[in-house]
C-alpha cells in the first residue's frame, strides 16, 4: 500500500487508500474469509479458528470422513494440555470417528455432556453460490455445509474447552464433550451416539446433556424466542394386512381385499388422536399465546383450560394447523400401499404403511389397540414393523431452565425462553432412551423465516456465531458452578 500511495497517484491518498482496503477486503475477504478474524479477542479468533478448520473437512455422511475431523478437533486439544486419558478419538469404522474429550472439575457434582454430531448431509458445488466445503464470509454470513448444523456448536464446545484450560477454570463437575458420526442418518448403523453409549457409557455419562434442536429465533433482526428441546415424539411403523382367496376379475365378490384396506383407511383418515399436554407442550403453548396474541391465544389458552375436546372449535382450529396438530396429540398417517398382482386378478392381499408419532412418555402398546379399533374390521392385520426408541422428555428443571432464563435476559433481551417438543427425532432420543435428560439448546441465533440446514448456500450470521459462542462458554460455566 506504501508503494502504491507513494507513486504518481499520491495526490488522492483517501481515494487510493479506499480503493486499496476494498480490493484486499474482496481478496482476502470474499476469497479466504479472514475479515471477521480481524479485530478478534483472543478467544474469538479461536473459536473462528477451530470452526474453520472443522467446516472445512468434508463430512459428508456417506462419502466424506468424521474420523479425521474427530482426529483434528483431538490434536487441539491436546495441543492445549489435555491429557492423552482425556482425549479419545474413536474410529469404529473406516472414516468414521468419534471424540469423547473430559474436562476436569472438582468431582462435586455429575458431570455435564456437551453433544454435537461432526457429519453433514450431501452438498454440491454446482447447487451452491460457492464451495461448501470452504467457510466463506460474505454480508455479515459465514457460508458452508455444516456452518449451523451443526458444526457451530461442535466447535464452540472444543474451543470453549480450551479456553477453560488456559483460565485454569475449575468447574464443580466434569465437562465432557462428545462430537459424534452418523446423525444425519438416524445413526442407522450404531456407529455414532449408540456406539458410544454402547461401548464407552462410562466415558460419557452424565446429569444431563446439551445437544442442538434449539436456537433462538430472530423476527426482522429481533430476538422473540430462545427455544429449549427437552423432548422428541417417538416414531413407530405399522403395516396393515388384508388377505383373500382372490379369484378372476370377471367374476368379482364383495369382499375385496382392496375395498377392505381402502375402508379401514378412511375410517382412519377421518380420526383424531385425543388432545394430550405434557410439561413441555403446556409450556410451549403458554408462551407461545403470550407472544402471538389474537384469536390463536384465546384458542391455545382454551386448550389449557381443559377445552380439548376435539369437535370444539379452538380445537378445530389449531388441528387444522399441522405444527399445532403435531404438538396436540399422537398422529398416525398412512405413508404407503400396496395391492393386487395382475389387473385381471382379485387382490389376494393389500398392504398400507402408516407412521404414527407418540406422544413421549405415553404407552406405545396402546396405539396398535387403538388403530385395531379405527380400522374396525378383524380382517385388517395391524403389525408392528419397527422397534421405538422410547424417551421421556426431559424435566424442565430450575437448575437447568433457570440459568438458561438468567443468561439468555443478557444476551437476548425480550426473548421468550420456549420449551419444545419435535415431531420429528433427533439423537438427544437415543441420550433420554438411556437416563440422559437432554437439552437441545444452542444459543445460536437466525431469523425464524430462513431454514438452510439442509439446503443450499447454508449460513448463519457471523454476530450470531460469536454471539452464541460466548452464550455457550458462559451457560456452560453457569451450569457448571465452577470458578
Ligand atoms: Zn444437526
């Protein structure tokens, strides 16, 4: 820059010297993604550093490798002085890999578990604006597969880890940090967080656990809520079953194989699981009525007074909505059907899928009971056709809840701290399915219209991610009641 404004063009330094900061923004910025690393505390600059480095190895479920990444997330550690005891890189299969790290408190109370999974699903570079697998800065984002989900938390727990170190923190409890395989897949095949459970739960065993499924939510900039998961509805398949004799398609009977499952369907379309609250959902209903308003809150405050009866209208209405209906109450759907060989043949048999999702907490045996029932027809078969992880929801404990609403105040003023159930599952099932309570809860702030988890150009703002870094190192102190 010295030459440049030294030349015959120094008579207009202020316009040269613009000229120059944007041309090494665009190269460094736009290009490698520094700009936020510039003008970082120490601690930030880490923790971009370690997130850096994470998102930039690709992890893809399937075709890339969370054995290395496992293994890069260890050497930090390690470089920072943990001890080799406290350091597992677990590799249970080619390019897989797991990280079980522990952090040592006094021994005073159970130790904390802080969850992430490393794996990512797929990304192409001709879907995206820019290489997925290179953390881009670019308006106030930070772009790549992974950034949100769930990469920022895997590397704010390990740079958090070392920061307590170099502070010589000493919590009242052991701090464990598991990064974990195979999420993004259900961990279908038990190498990710039941491998873990399974062959090192003493490594990892905890009070309770923080692991992703709650961000906060941003309204045209504004923080309005800051979500808390504390429990996952359970997934359970079914296949209905007709037989018949069968015969030619030109001497048809009434009994029909087909008819049959088609009229048990219908039966089933047309019904309605009862109205069924837990903590969670009250919870949720309750502030999510204070922060809406309008006829939706006097149709939610209904519901908690008792109105549940599902002819009422309050009911009606929030039924029509899908998220609602899903928090209400059990939902079975028919998802598949079969039937029939040849197209001059009465079916001999007829088959339909249906996936219910439970209430959690709530007896699974009562749901075949119940579908035989709505089915009404003794020729219909109702078979079970996979096995459930149970998990009760998590207590919304004041020891946990509590600092969560103190610090949250802090960073996000106005924000309603909302307990919340998924109707789809996460691997925190697997952690409550084996006495964990576990909370999803990332202090990682996005607006509540975008979702590119999953999708294409995934980001999230680079404020939110050093915002919620710092949330994390200071709810994870809290939580640990250490000095
Ligand atoms: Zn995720």
């Amino acid at each position: 820059m010295r030459d440049v404004s030294g030349s015959s063009f120094g008579r207009r330094p202020g316009f040269l010297a613009v000229l120059c900061v944007a041309a090494l923004a665009w190269i460094y910025g736009v290009a490698f993604g520094p700009a936020a690393a510039e003008g970082l505390t120490p601690s930030q600059k880490l923790a971009f550093d370690v997130y850096k480095e994470l998102v930039e190895i690709n992890t893809v479920t399937a075709t890339g490798d969370t054995a290395t990444a496992a293994e890069a997330m260890g050497a930090r550690l390690r470089a920072a002085g943990f001890a080799e005891d406290d350091v597992h890189v677990f590799s249970p299969a080619p390019h897989k890999g797991n990280l079980v790290a522990r952090f040592r408190g006094t021994g005073a109370r159970k130790p904390i578990l802080l969850v992430a999974h490393i794996d990512v699903v797929p990304a192409s570079r001709e879907d995206w604006s820019m290489d997925p697998f290179k953390l881009i800065e670019q308006d106030g984002y930070f772009y790549a597969r992974g950034s949100g989900d769930d990469k920022f938390m895997a590397a704010s727990f390990i740079a958090n880890l070392i920061r307590y170190k170099q502070e010589g923190y000493k919590p009242e409890r052991d701090i464990i940090v598991a990064l974990e395989t195979d999420e993004e897949i259900l961990d279908r095949d038990a190498l990710g967080i039941q491998w873990l459970l399974k062959n090192h739960r003493d490594l990892i065993d905890a009070e309770f656990a923080l692991n992703e499924g709650g961000g906060v939510g941003l309204k045209d900039g504004k923080p309005i809520r800051n979500s808390v998961q504390t429990s996952e509805k359970v997934s359970l398949s079914y296949a209905l079953t007709v037989k018949n004799k069968g015969g030619h398609s030109a001497l048809p009977v009434k009994d029909n194989a087909i008819y049959r499952l088609a009229a048990g369907l219908t039966r089933l379309a047309a019904f309605s699981f009862p109205v069924s609250l837990n903590e969670t959902t009250r919870a949720y209903f309750e502030r999510t009525a204070q922060m809406e308003g309008g006829q939706l809150a006097d149709d939610l405050r209904a519901v908690l007074s008792g109105q549940t009866d599902p002819a009422s209208v309050p009911v009606a209405r929030l039924s029509a909505n899908p998220s609602y209906n899903a928090q209400l109450r059990t939902t079975c759907v028919a998802t598949m059907l079969e039937g029939g060989s040849a197209v001059n043949a009465l079916p001999q048999l007829a088959t339909a899928k249906v996936n219910c999702r439970i209430m959690p907490g709530e007896p699974v045996d009562g749901v075949k009971a119940t579908l035989e029932r709505v089915l009404a027809d003794d020729q219909i078969v109702v078979t079970q056709i996979d096995q459930p992880t149970l998990s009760a929801p998590s207590a919304l404990s004041d020891n946990i809840i509590g600092p969560i609403t103190k610090l949250s105040a802090e960073f996000w003023p106005g924000a309603v701290v909302l307990p919340i159930m998924s109707a789809g599952a996460t691997d925190g099932s697997y952690l409550r399915n084996a006495g964990i309570p576990t909370y999803g809860h990332s202090g990682l702030a996005g607006d509540v219209g975008e979702s590119r988890a999953h999708g294409r150009d995934e980001r999230i703002l680079v404020k939110s991610f050093f915002d919620g870094d710092e949330y994390l190192y200071r709810l994870v102190k809290a939580l640990s009641g250490g000095q």
